[in-house]
C-alpha cells in the first residue's frame, strides 16, 4: 500500500526537510499572481518571480536527476494587458539550473462564459514542464491515444509517393512516409491536453481534475515511486498518486485544507491517521 504524508506549513521553509535527489515527480499549481487572497495572501505580478525563486531552489534540490517538475501557472492580466511574470519565472529558473524541456496546455474544454473588453474566453493553461538533465524517466507508451479515424481511410490505397520519405515542399526539411504507418493502432499524444475542469471536491477555489495529475503521474513515474505536491490544496495530486500506487507528499499551508485533506484520505484513500503527518 502507498504511503501518503501531508505537512502543515510553509513550503519555504518544509522543502529544507525533504532529502535531496529524492522525489520523482513534482506537480503543483502555486497560488497565481494576485489570486487567492483569503487562503495564501496573494502574491503581486512584480514580485512573483522573486517570491517563486527560493521554492524552485529547494524543487531543484530534492528531485531525482532522473525525475520532472510539472509547473501548472497562468499569467494574470494587468491594465489591459498580459502580465510577464509567468515568461520572466521560466527565464530565471533556468538560469537557475532548470531545463526547461517542453511544455503542455490544458485545454479548458468547458471553460466559464464571460464577455472582456479586449480579450475571449480563457480556455487554457500551462503546463510547463523542467528538468535537471536531458535524460530522464519517461513512459511514453503508457499514454499512447488511439491513430484517430483519419486511419482508415487515408490508408487505404497508397501511392508511389506514400512509399518514400516525402520531403516538405516548403522547404523546412521535415518529411513523411505514409507507409510506416501500416498495421498502426496507436499514435504517442500531443502536448495539447483536452479535458474538462469538473471536480468533486468543493473545499477549495481552484482544483485539478483527477485525470490531469493522473496523466503525468503515468507518464513521469512508475509504481511505488514519490511524487511531491508543495501546494497541495485540495490534494487532488496525492489522492491520485495514491491510487496509482504511488508514494505522495504534500505540503499545505492553509489550515483548513489539511484538515480537509485529513478526513478526505482516512475515508478516500482508507489510509490510517499515522500517514498523514502535521508538522
């Protein structure tokens, strides 16, 4: 059985107790720039990256060299505009010795109606995903999506150009050979995540759907291994991991959410009083 642990407290200073090199996977939503005022204080645009930079330290420290750190952060608008905050943290993080190896958008699909003077409606986020070197643990087949019906018919009759590499006309380099993808069933996905927002937990102002963590958490990591939520929330995160038979631990500062999070994984997760841990 996976074990889950939750600390109480700040994650500035709780990250100082976690052993280097030994997490597999972090996955967090910190609080945005100026959102969640009554649980977190809110933290202003200008001083994001300033405030951010000494936890991404510690995130640096306790994960595998092996492991990835999926950042889920949204720019906030200010005065009509898109604040930078989010583009200069990316910047400053690897000049703190981050790889900053790709990054993912959650596609809202059922994203919240409104009417902007200069902008639509919000529909996606970052996902942004680093790392400490270029080789790292990756399951690619475990999240492999169906070819798609296009299959079907475009393959099949095939001509002569189908059976060579075909070459880009617009000269970029890049090619295809359609036959390769005879007797295919399944593609590898696309960095655009498709789902919809819905979540069962109503204790807290922003939560990740279960099947957002539970992608990466597959594809990042493998059973028994340790995945850390600093801002656990409504522990959405550890909960999945959990199921996933996955080791989780969470740190969260609101006081009302861990007691939440307390009643949730001793009738959730059938986990017993002594793995969750108030520091």
């Amino acid at each position: 059985m996976s074990n889950v642990d939750l600390i109480f407290g700040d994650c500035r200073e709780e990250l100082k107790s976690i052993e280097s090199d030994s997490i597999d996977l972090i996955m967090t939503s910190p609080p945005y720039a100026n959102r969640r005022t009554s649980s977190y204080g809110g933290i202003k645009p200008e001083e994001y990256v300033a405030w951010f930079l000494p936890i991404s330290k510690e995130l640096l420290r306790v994960l595998k060299p092996t492991g990835t750190f999926i950042l889920n952060i949204k720019e906030p608008a200010v005065n009509g505009e898109r604040h930078t905050c989010v583009l200069e943290l990316v910047l400053a993080m690897r000049k703190q010795g981050w790889l900053w190896t790709e990054e993912f958008i959650w596609h809202k699909k059922n994203c919240y109606p409104g009417k902007w003077p200069n902008r639509f409606r919000d529909a996606w986020e970052h996902l942004f995903q680093f790392n400490k070197q270029r080789n790292f643990k990756m399951n690619q087949e475990a999240v492999m999506v169906p070819v798609g019906d296009w299959y079907q018919t475009r393959m099949r009759t095939l001509n002569e150009t189908d059976r060579i590499r075909d070459t880009s006309k617009v000269g970029s380099g890049f090619g295809k050979k359609v036959e390769n993808w005879l007797d295919r069933d399944m593609v590898y996905p696309t960095n655009v995540l498709h789902g919809a927002t819905e979540c069962g937990n109503r204790q807290h102002s922003a939560v990740f759907p279960n099947w957002l963590p539970e992608w990466f958490i597959v594809l990042f990591t493998d059973p028994n291994d340790l995945v850390l939520d600093p801002f656990a929330g409504s522990g959405t995160t550890l909960s999945v991991a959990s199921r996933l038979n996955r080791n989780a631990l969470g740190i969260e500062i609101f006081k009302p959410y861990c007691e939440n999070l307390r009643e949730q994984f001793i009738t959730v997760i059938d986990t017993d009083e002594e793995c969750i841990r108030n520091g």
